[in-house]
C-alpha cells in the first residue's frame, strides 16, 4: 500500500480490498472499540473477529488478498534493513539488566519477556527479544521473542500477560504480521544475526508462530470465563495455513512449515542480578489443545521448557 490519502474531501475514508493488508487490520482493530465495529473483546472476539476471518466454510478468500498485498515492495511499514538491536539486547543480557527501565513491573508483558529471556540466556542457543522489524519507529512492529535455529528455522513469541484485555485473535495476528515482516527483511535480518551470533542460519525454511501467555489467559475468552475451545483454535490455525500458501509462493517458507502453536508461560524461579535486584524466570510449555509444534520447537526440548536449545 503506498501512502496515498485515504481521506476523501468530503472526509470520506476508503480503501480497496486489494490494498489491504495484515497491517492494516492490525493497526485498525486496534484503534476500533465495540461501539465501532470493534471486535477485540472478550464479547465479539469469535463472533465478529473470527468467524468473519474463518467462518464454517473455511479461511475467507480475501485472507489470500490480504498476504499478497502485505508482501508488495510498498506495503506499509517498510522493512527494516539495518541493526535489528541485537548487540544492544545480549549486552542487557549479559549485565542482567533490562535497558533503561530496570526491573520491569511484576506481571507484565515486559516482565515474562524478560524472564523468558533471562532463562533462554541459560541454556544457550541464538535469540533476541524485542527485535524491531520495521524501518521507522512509526508503525514499528517489534517481536518479543525471535529464536534461530540451524537450516533457516525461526520461532516467533508473541507474549500476552494473564490479566490481558487482547483476545487470542490479536495474538494471532500481531503473530502473522511479524511472520510476513520476517519474510520480508530475512535477508538482512539473516546478514544481522549472522554478524551477531557468528553463525549463517542459511535460507528461511520454517517459522513457527507461539502465542504464549500464563495459563488463565486462555481460561478467559468466552461466556462464563470459559477457555478458548477446540473449535476456536482449529480456525485460529486454518488462517495460519491459508497465509502460509501464499507466503510460500513469495520467499517464504514451504506452506507446510509456516505453523501455530500455544503455550502457557511458567514461572521457573528467580535469580537476582549484580545490584540485589530479584527477576522472576519464566518457561514455556505446550497448551495442550493446540496443534502439536515441531520437532525442533522450544516448546519441545527437554519435554516442555523454554531452554534447551
């Protein structure tokens, strides 16, 4: 999409559905309330958010639309081709703090990443986390976690906090477009990492997407506090698919290797860093109802930690 007006003169707004992309919807929905056609809330997350996306005949034939347009030269944000913050994250890692703001607040997004991160510091393997993809700060999209494995495998974390308001939807498609972004600046990213960890991770050939989050996250998301169910999940994962077709046919990884899993977030004990300061370490395991991850997934490795690498 290029960055025409979508404002009309008459203070119309448009825009076709040819140009719309995964961005796009991420940026709107998150703007919208229920008032305005919003969907992301406990309320109309499965009936306005996903069954308009995978209603019961499948993926709705705009998703394809929607990834091609995400993956013209021009789709806003522009793909980052410069320092991906690797050296800035392991230089935090390595002093055990976590940038300017220190310990993060006890059950925060930021807290679990960083707990996370600290655990995976410990087991070795190449990662980074808040990995900016975009080439502006403006409409930055920033990956919690990005692990690297040999052969071009890669596993992007998208982290929900327990008490969170954002539905297992947007989870999904925060995940989605940091996909498609990863897609899009692989071969600089790769030049990165390779720099940083000394080690060519060779040509993009599989991604899988974890939507993690503590465990009563997932008990919350429908009438009566009830968790998310079988159903809600295989359609959560049929737009995976339906993406991945079409990433497969534009650099990304062959359609059967672009996945989905769950997890919840663990905690795995503390440890405290130089000034006395206690942080809270965090794991992965498998959500049990979500589709099996692969072979070489964290969620894995030693039967469900998020070390291991």
């Amino acid at each position: 999409m290029t960055e025409k007006n979508m404002i009309g003169g008459d203070g119309s707004l448009s825009i076709s559905g040819d140009m719309v992309t995964w961005f796009n919807f991420l940026a709107i929905s998150r703007i919208f309330n229920s008032d305005v056609g919003g969907w992301n809330n406990k309320s109309f997350w499965s009936d306005l958010g996903l069954a308009s996306l995978c209603p019961a005949s499948g993926p709705a034939d705009f998703l394809s639309k929607w990834t091609e347009s995400s993956l013209h030269s021009d789709a806003l944000p522009i793909p980052r081709d410069r320092d991906f913050q690797f050296s800035k994250r392991q230089n935090d890692l390595k002093k055990g703090e976590r940038g300017r703001g220190g310990t993060p607040k006890a059950g925060s997004e930021n807290a679990i990443n960083w707990g996370l991160s600290l655990n995976l510091k410990n087991t070795g393997g190449y990662f980074s986390y808040e990995v900016p993809l975009a080439d502006t700060s403006k409409g930055q999209l920033k990956v919690d976690l990005m692990l690297f494995r040999d052969q071009g495998k890669v596993e992007i974390i998208e982290l929900k906090k327990g008490d969170g308001t954002d539905t297992p939807l947007m989870a999904l498609t925060e995940a989605i477009c940091y996909g498609i972004q990863t897609v899009r600046c692989w071969p600089t990213l790769r030049k990165n990492a390779k720099k940083q960890f000394n080690q060519d991770f060779g040509e993009l050939s599989a991604v899988n997407l974890i939507l993690a989050s503590p465990e009563e996250y997932w008990t919350q998301w429908n009438p009566g506090n009830k968790s998310i169910t079988n159903e809600q999940i295989k359609k959560l994962s049929e737009i995976v698919i339906n993406v991945a077709k079409v990433l497969s046919t534009h650099g990304g990884p062959p359609a059967e290797k672009l996945t989905l899993s769950m997890a919840n977030v663990i905690e795995a004990g503390k440890i405290k860093d130089k000034r006395g300061n206690a942080h809270q370490l965090y794991k992965l395991e498998r959500f049990i109802p979500s589709p099996d991850p692969p072979e070489w997934s964290v969620l894995t490795q030693d039967g469900s930690s998020a070390g291991g690498m």
